[in-house]
C-alpha cells in the first residue's frame, strides 16, 4: 500500500479553511493510504505562541482531526515534537539545502510580513522541517492544499539530491489536490486563517456562525435586497459551494439573480448546510474534551508507531551520511 503524509499546524482552533483543505481528504484517503498525519508542533514554533495555548492548540487539533473522522486504528495520528527524528532529519536536509532556494519561498515572505518582529530563522527552514516529515516516512503522497505546492516542488527537489548525493534513499513526494484548495475568509479577501481573523471555526454553534455571517460581505453591488446579485462574485455564494447541494445552490443562484432571494436568507440556509456538518463533528470533539487520558494515549500510541518508522529511516539516513557508529 502507497503511503500518505500529511501536517496540521496547532494554531489556534481549526477552521472549515483547514476542514476542506485538509481533514476531508485526510479522511477520505486513510482508507486508500497507509496514512501518516501530524500536529506539527514544531512548525508552530516559528510563531512563538504562548507555551500554554500551544499544548491547548495541539489538543484541540488532534482532538479536531479525531472529531472530523480520522481514526487512529487506520492512520498513525501523532503529534510531531512526540518523534524527535523529524528535527535531526531536518538538519541533515538543511546542510543539503541552498540558501537561494529557501529565498525563493513565496511562505517564508507572507509570514515575515506578517510578523516583521519575529522573523527567526525557524520561519526561513520551515520547508526543510517539512521536508523531513514526509520524507522520515518515505511517503509517496503528500495532500496538501495550493499553498503548499511550492514547499512540495522544494521537498521533491531536496530528494532528488539526497539520493544523488547518497544513494537511492526516498521516494519522490507527489502532491495530492484537495478538492478545496483555496477556501477564502469570511472578508472575501484573503485566505480563511485563524491569524486573519476571518475564519468560520470548526467548533463554533450554529448562533456563533449566523452571527458572524451577518457581518460578512456578499456580493458588493447588491446593496439592497431589491438588487439582483451575482452569485459568482459572492464569497458566501462560494461556500454554498462547498456545503449545499447541487439542487438547492441553483435555486439560490436563480433567487439571488432575480432578488427573490435575499442575502440574509442565503446565509440563513448556507449556516443551516454548515450545521449538518459541523454538529456532529462539534458533538464528538466534546465527547473527546471530557476524555483527556483516552486522546492521550491515542497519541501516545500513534506517536510509538510513527517513532518506529522513523527510527527505521535515520538508521538508513545516518549509514549514508556517514553518521553514528560505523556497522560492522
Ligand atoms: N506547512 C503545512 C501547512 O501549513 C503543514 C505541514 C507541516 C505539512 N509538515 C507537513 C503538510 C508535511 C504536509 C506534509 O499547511
């Protein structure tokens, strides 16, 4: 069976950006894929969070990613700082890395905008860590959504120099699409991200979410209810997308065309369609908040797993490279 692996961030709670762009597939592939997912801990780092809300944002990560439906008896879920050899993989990797190809990374340029105080050098080898969490388990595949297709291309290329320079070691990762690349935020803007402040959260009620519907923009030309609207142009339109059926998305296209339709009842049924999805999944993660020991040793026993592969691969790795104890 081909092999699969993919990270979470623990930044803040999950949102529907990360539900579509990741935990949908996660769950779908898990029955196609030996699958190796991670809450990557170490890569939160980069953004300096609050040791408390970091360990609180691991849990409720993992607890999202459990809640959503990735069962652990299928998938090794773990937690990425539970495996220590993704850092001295990464460093091997970072000694094979030219500085002019981490220049290049698009990521690495948002993120010191976005924190022009904080810009360490953790946030320039992001994609080398990254590179060592897939390649740790030799995956094939990598689902990860289009924002991440350049620290793929940067990952594939760092395999082919690994197994040029050493040998024939890894596999070249290939990415696998979401079938939501790119979900926007709630400004119509940007991204949905939790740093942006414009994401619908995973957990959130039904209320929560209608509230901050309301406040989201629609289509810009319709200003009124008598305005007949574009639906293409509409970022609420575009979740429908995602949460509606195909019957009632084109009755709201028709009523938004014609002003039948207001922009407060469309969001009134897309929260409704948001409901059905996100109820259950709020429902487990509450019945899994009261179980801290059974999540705990969940991740105790994923991260015991994907140690024993990884372990596996080092050896390799450091034969190779000329580290650790000559073999006899
Ligand atoms: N950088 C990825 C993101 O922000 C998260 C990630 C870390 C990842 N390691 C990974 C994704 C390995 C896929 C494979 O979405």
């Amino acid at each position: 069976m081909a092999r699969i692996m993919s990270g979470v961030q623990p930044t803040g709670n999950l949102h529907i950006g990360n539900y579509l762009g990741a935990l949908v597939n996660w769950v779908r592939l898990q029955d196609q894929y030996e699958a190796y997912f991670s809450i990557v801990d170490l890569h939160a780092l980069t953004g300096r969070p609050e040791p408390a809300a970091l360990r609180h944002a691991v849990r409720e990560v993992a607890i999202g990613v459990l809640a959503s439906g990735v069962d652990p008896e299928r998938a090794t879920v773990f937690v990425q700082s539970h495996v220590p050899q993704h850092t001295e993989l990464a460093w091997v990797l970072t000694c094979l890395t030219p500085l002019g190809d981490l220049n290049r990374m698009t990521q690495f340029k948002d993120k010191s905008q976005h924190q022009p105080d904080n810009i360490n050098t953790g946030l320039f080898t992001y994609p080398v860590l990254q590179t060592a969490d897939i390649v740790l388990y030799r995956a094939d595949r990598v689902p990860v959504g289009e924002d991440q297709e350049q620290h793929l291309e940067l990952a594939r290329e760092t395999v082919r120099r690994f197994n040029h320079v050493y040998g024939e070691t890894f596999p070249e990762p290939q990415v696998v699409k979401s079938s939501a690349p790119r979900v926007m935020g709630l400004d119509g803007e940007s991204k949905m991200s939790k740093s942006r402040n414009n994401e619908i959260g995973l957990f959130e009620t039904a209320d929560e979410t209608m509230l901050k519907l309301r406040g989201a923009k629609t289509d810009p030309a319709r200003l009124r209810k008598t305005d007949k609207g574009t639906p293409e142009v509409c970022n609420i339109y575009s979740y429908h997308g995602f949460f509606t059926g195909e019957v009632q998305r084109a009755a709201i296209a028709t009523g938004c065309r014609s002003a039948q339709l207001g922009c407060v009842d469309c969001k009134k049924l897309l929260a409704q369609n948001l409901e059905v999805v996100k109820g259950p999944i709020r429902e487990r993660a509450a019945v899994l908040r009261e179980q801290p020991r059974r999540l705990e040793e969940i991740l105790a026993a994923g991260a015991h797993r994907a140690r024993a592969e990884a372990e596996k691969t080092m050896v390799l790795v450091r034969e190779r490279v000329g580290l650790g104890a000559p073999r006899s």
